[in-house]
C-alpha cells in the first residue's frame, strides 16, 4: 500500500464554535463496483486544515476534484456545524477487496483521524451489445440503467450517425458525475450537438411501468472507414442528492456500407442531399478579362467533407488558380448543415458570342441509395475583341529587326558583302540561325526538369523518412506503455505529434512548435475543425495525466491509437 497525499487549502473561512469535538469523516461511493469503475471518495471535517489520505496500491486518479464547504444542524444541540469537504474521483485497476483511508486533517500541531472504508472491486463484466435502441430484461431489474441510442443501426460510408447517452431510473436523478463517453473507432470526425450540461428528466413507461428518462451527451459522428463497429459503453454516476448509483450502459453496433461503385467522374464525395447554384459577375467584356464564378453548394450530408466542384471549361476558358472557399457550416441531427461556396477566377481567351458552360456536380442520396447529378444553367457571354491581347500559351518567340537596318553590321563601311548578303537570304539562313537556338532552348529546359525531378524525389525521400522517424515514436510510445513507464509514454506521443504537426505546417519535422502555434496555424490552413479539436483534446489529456491529474487504464490505451489516426489523417490530406 503507498500513501497518495492530496494537497488542499480550502477556500471558505472556517466559524467552527470553541470546544466543537474534531470530526474527521471518509466516505466512498460505492462500496461495490467493477474494475475501473469510477469511485468517489470524499473527506468531510469540522476542522479546516491539510488533508492526507492512504489509498490502495494502484488507484488511479481521475480528473474530478472539488471542495467547499457546507452546513448541518446538530438536532441533538441545535447547533450549526460547518463542514468542510474534498472530494475526488478515480478507479481500481484490479478486482479484490480494498482497505481505503484513513484520512487525516493536520491543523498546526494537531492531526486528526478519520474512519475506514472497505470496498469490493469485481471483475469488469463485458457490457451487452443491442442491435438497437432495445432495452434488456436485465437492465430492467435494476434500479438504473444506461442505453445508447443511435438514429440508424445501417449507414453508408460519409453518412452522418446521431448517437446519444439515455438514461432511465425508477427514482428522480438530481444530477449526474463521473461522466466517460461512449467511444466508436476510428470516428474522430464527431461533433457535439447538445450544448448544455444539465439533464431534463421526463416520465416515460416501459412495459407499464414507470422510470425517469433524460438523454445526455448528443452527438452526429461520422464513421471512417467500412465495416461493422461497436460503440463501447458510456459510464456515470447518477446521484439522488447525496446518494449515487454507478452505471454502465449496454454497448451497440452499427454497419457501416461502402458507397457503390461506378461513381460519376464529377462525384465530389456528398453523401446526402444537396442543391448548387452558380452565378457569373459580369456578362459583357473584352478578350482576356477576368470573370468571377461563384458556385454555392447548400444541403446537409456530410457537407464539411466534399471536394470542390470541378469545373469542365472549354477552349477559350483558363482558370487562375485555386478557388477561394467560404463555410457556413453548422452541426445538427441532420449532420453538417449549410453551405460551402467557391469563387473561381477564370480568363476568357477568345471574342465572340460565347457559351460558358454549366457547372455539374454528383452526390450519393443514402435515402434513394443511388448518385444524384444537379447542374447549374449555362451562361450567354458577350466578349468583343481586344487587339492588344496577346494569349500568352501560344505566343512565339520571334526575331525583330530594327527599323531601317539588316540584323548583322555593313561590312568595309558602307558596303555589303555580297556573299553574305547571299547567306541572309539564302534558305539555308534560317535553319542554320534558329536551329542552335532551339537545341540551347530544349536542353536548358530538359536540364531543369531533370534537376526538379531530382529536388522533388529527393523531398518526397526525405518527408517518407520523417514519417518512419515519427511512426518509431510512437512505437517507443507503445513500448513504455507496455513497461508501465507512463511518463515516458504520455511525453513520447507529444512529440510524435508535435513532429507530425511540424512536418505537415513547415515541412521540417525537426522544428518544436508550440502547441498554440500548431492549433492556430492548423486554423489557418482550413484543416478540418474535428482533426484541430481532436488533436487539442490529446495535448490536454496528455498534459494533465503528465502532471499528476491521472488517466484510466482505458483512456491511456485509447490515447496511442488517437494519436496515430490524428497524424496520419492530417499529414496524408
């Protein structure tokens, strides 16, 4: 057994009464649980002081502390009594049976004793996987019992998921703690939809009888990748005022369906249902004007996750550039919700009475279950010639003689040499002149492609080989896991990603960015918001089981597997 000491100076002045008899009390909730089940273990006094308390060997913290202060009546003798309190979370991470406490309040010279607790750790029970949102028998002999609740058990892949916590209980909760979310693999691409935190119970009947349901913890996720998933339970505590009743809910399955194959070539990955308009800013100009196009893609789907429409121009048509692409984006039940616009710029070459042509667009409709073409309308262009404009991919080079003057100098002052003379405009001028040219041209032009070719394997070596050198991080990360050297392990996947992160913003995986660095030039760079929060989230999780706010066993595991999936969906967009 080791002695874990928490520190605390409470906030509140204490108005204890001369002559009050020290009260020390240690209180654990529950006293029966799974391994690692969350335990609640609380130290009440009537002396304000430093608090130490001996816990058993292997208890891991959780992030929940708090402290205060509040007041009993002693109906005994009618007085007040201030107590004072410190209350934190954490886990067994073995079953047996565990002796916690005591706890002791050091006020000056003074120390003070409380009780102890004994509490049960039981084997962690495997939770029972529902196709559904059905409830099982068992679940209905206890007094309190999770489910999660999902808006379809078949999706197709980039088809948005609704999941949520729900709860059910034959008494009225007052409010819940400990809460550990349900988890899907390989779904980092999630996005909260419910933004408060307090609970709404409502009655609700199953098999006529009656329970207090609320829901908790709504999300859309959009799984990555085909197949069949399950979504491992999520875990609370759901208290009565003081009391509590630990739960774990039932896990579930979805599948999830690749797209068809034989998508339409201007697909631009849309899976739901969505509308396109386009506009041109002007319909009237000269040869080689600038028009904008704008092209407004609205609906709901996976919106954030398509590509942008690819504009098939016809002769006379050049686009400049990439386009600049607007969001207004929101997350909702019916995924990601509202419109995506491109503004393009593109030169017209040619004069005349011109047709641009309509922009076409495909999606896959998960309701109809096939690939859906929506089009915008062609737009008439009145474009007058522009004798000036010289259309730069077909311009040659050319000679051009001085006025008045032959290209080679008079020979003996102002005679001709007639045998050159006769060289000039011979037939054979020309070739002989341009020939030399031409072969100094194509190899000046052979030579630099050669050595860019070169520069670019040569960068594409040296990116490949930073990949490997960061996949060893997180290897030696896997390893110091396996060695129980957490430590090592949370400050390796750190620098995995700060490497990772390094590489993908600057190109050079050896430079240290800060993390507000990396968050703020990731915002910049327009990459993904889901990536950005999901990568944060690490470097906090890190950060404070690095400094002592602890880790479960199962958040430490899912840890290595986050960071891997967050560095290589980042570097290999």
């Amino acid at each position: 057994m080791r002695q874990l000491i928490i520190h605390s100076v409470f906030l509140f002045v204490a108005l204890c009464s001369f002559g009050q008899k020290p009260i020390v009390i240690l209180e654990v909730e529950p006293k029966e649980a799974e391994v690692g089940e969350m335990l609640t273990i609380t130290v009440r006094a009537n002396v304000q002081g430093e608090i130490d308390v001996d816990l058993p060997s292997g208890f891991v913290h959780g992030y929940e502390i708090m402290n205060g202060m509040n007041q009993e009546i002693d109906y005994n003798t009618g007085k007040v009594i201030n107590y004072f309190y410190l209350s934190q979370n954490g886990a067994m991470p073995k079953a047996g049976t565990f002796k916690f406490g005591p706890a002791y309040v050091k006020k000056g010279n003074k120390v003070y004793r409380s009780n102890t607790v004994t509490v049960t750790i039981r084997k962690e029970n495997t939770a029972p996987i529902t196709n559904g949102n059905e409830i099982t028998a068992k679940q209905l002999r206890q007094p309190a019992f999770g489910i999660i609740e999902k808006s379809k058990s078949v999706i197709y892949e980039g088809e948005p998921l609704i999941l949520n916590a729900k709860v059910y209980s034959i008494f009225d909760p007052s409010h819940l703690e400990d809460y550990q979310e349900y988890k899907l693999d390989g779904a980092l691409d999630k996005h909260d939809i419910t933004t408060s935190s307090r609970i709404t119970v409502r009655e609700e009947k199953i098999k006529r009888t009656s329970y207090y349901a609320f829901e908790h913890d709504k999300k859309v996720i959009f799984p990555i990748g085909t197949g069949k998933f399950t979504i491992e339970p999520f875990k609370l505590m759901l208290r009565r005022g003081i009391e509590g009743v630990p739960i774990t809910s039932s896990s579930t399955a979805i599948e999830v369906k690749p797209l068809p194959a034989n998508a339409p070539s201007d697909f631009i990955g849309g899976v739901g249902s969505f509308t396109m308009k386009s506009s041109i800013d002007r319909k009237t100009l000269k040869q080689g004007d600038v028009i904008t196009l704008i092209v407004e893609v609205e609906g709901y789907g996976n919106l954030q996750n398509i590509s942008e429409p690819k504009l098939n121009l016809p002769k006379g048509f050049v686009i400049y550039g990439d386009p600049i692409v607007k969001e207004d984006i929101s997350f909702g039940s019916r995924g990601a919700e509202g419109k995506i616009t491109y503004e393009y710029n593109i030169q017209v070459t040619k004069f005349g009475d011109l047709t641009f042509p309509a922009t076409t667009l495909s999606y896959f409709d998960p309701i109809k279950e096939k690939y859906v073409q929506i089009s915008s309308e062609e737009t008439k262009l009145s474009v007058s010639k522009n004798a000036g404009f010289k259309i730069s991919d077909k311009a040659t080079t050319t000679l051009v003689e001085s006025k008045g003057q032959d290209i080679f100098p008079f020979k003996n002052g102002d005679e001709i040499s007639t045998e050159h003379d006769s060289f000039v405009h011979s037939l054979l001028f020309w070739p002989v002149v341009t020939l030399p040219i031409l072969c100094g041209i194509f190899l000046g032009l052979f030579w630099r492609k050669r050595e860019e070719n070169e520069i670019h394997v040569v960068q594409k070596q040296e990116k490949q080989q930073a990949k490997v050198g960061i996949q060893n991080l997180f290897s030696e990360a896997e390893t110091a896991l396996s060695n129980q050297d957490y430590a090592n392990y949370y400050g390796l996947i750190e620098k995995g990603l700060q490497r990772s992160m390094a590489l993908y913003l600057r190109n050079d995986d050896s430079l240290i960015l800060s993390k507000s660095t990396i968050i703020e030039e990731l915002k910049q760079q327009n990459v993904d918001a889901s990536k950005i929060n999901a990568l944060q989230q690490l470097f906090t999780a890190c950060e404070e089981a690095r400094y002592g706010f602890g880790s479960s066993s199962e958040n430490r595991d899912a840890m290595i597997v986050s960071a891997k999936q967050i560095s290589q969906s980042i570097l290999n967009a």
